[in-house]
C-alpha cells in the first residue's frame, strides 16, 4: 500500500521519524517534502498529499505541523479528501471507521513520536464501517 507523507517544518523531525516507520512496517513510503526544516508554508505540502490521495496515486495521507490542524484544514480544501486532526489512538479508529478519513494529520510539537506511530497504526489498520456511517460520508461527500 502506497501512504504519501508530509510536513512543514515544525512537523519535519516526526515526518522523517514516521516515514521510515512506514517502510519499516512494509509500506511504499512517498515523502513529498520538505527534504529539511527549513520554514515552510504548510498548505503547499497539505495540497501535495492531498492532490496525490484524491487521484488514486496514494491510498492514505499523512501530514505533520505543529498541531496538525492547519494541515487538515487546507487538505480538506481538496475534493475527495477526508482529512482528521487526530491526537489519539483512539481518535484514530474512530475517524477510519464513522469518517472513512483518508489523511490523518498529526501534531510535531504537542504529540510524542511514539503516540504519533499508535495513531498511524490505528489509523491505517481500521476499516471503514460501512453501515448509516456510508450514508453520512456521502452526505459529507456531496458538500464538495
């Protein structure tokens, strides 16, 4: 499974972290920036993943700042996308299965490396739960 990934530079050291943890874990790792922690304006990475989620290229999104909400508000500017701020394991399971989320995005400076890779596992291993939840994402879908 394809996951492509990104940061600003707040998020740049657990992006390096959680990208190798991914390959690690047997996943195609696309790292779309940035290559250091140099500033950077965060919605150019967002839109990246994004774009790359919404045409099929990746199957999931991950992106870094430094709370991950700045993130999800610009990658859910992209039609298709489903991005959750999550900060928790639990966070996680809960925004796969209602949410059918397809981009997590997590915080660099307010959420360990170590919680940071529960969410990823989390995230990436729950289902969607089909059900009344498929009738709510295609509600949440048709806003596009």
């Amino acid at each position: 499974m394809r996951i492509s990934i990104a940061s600003d530079h707040a998020g740049f050291e657990q992006k390096q972290l959680l990208a190798q943890y991914l390959r690690d874990g047997g996943y195609e790792v696309a790292d779309l920036g940035p290559d250091s922690d140099d500033r950077v304006d965060y919605p150019d990475f967002a839109e990246a993943v994004a774009r790359d989620v919404a045409a099929g290229a990746s199957r999931f999104g991950v992106l870094v700042c430094g709370t991950g909400i700045g993130m999800a508000i610009a990658a859910n500017k992209v039609r298709g996308i489903r991005a959750a701020n999550v900060v928790s394991a639990e966070f996680a399971t809960l925004s796969r299965e209602h949410n059918d989320a397809n981009v997590v995005t997590l915080s660099g400076r307010f959420v360990s490396p170590d919680e940071n890779r529960r969410i990823l596992d989390a995230f990436l291993t729950t289902p969607f739960g089909e059900g009344r939840h498929a009738e709510r994402v295609r509600k949440i879908d048709a806003i596009d």
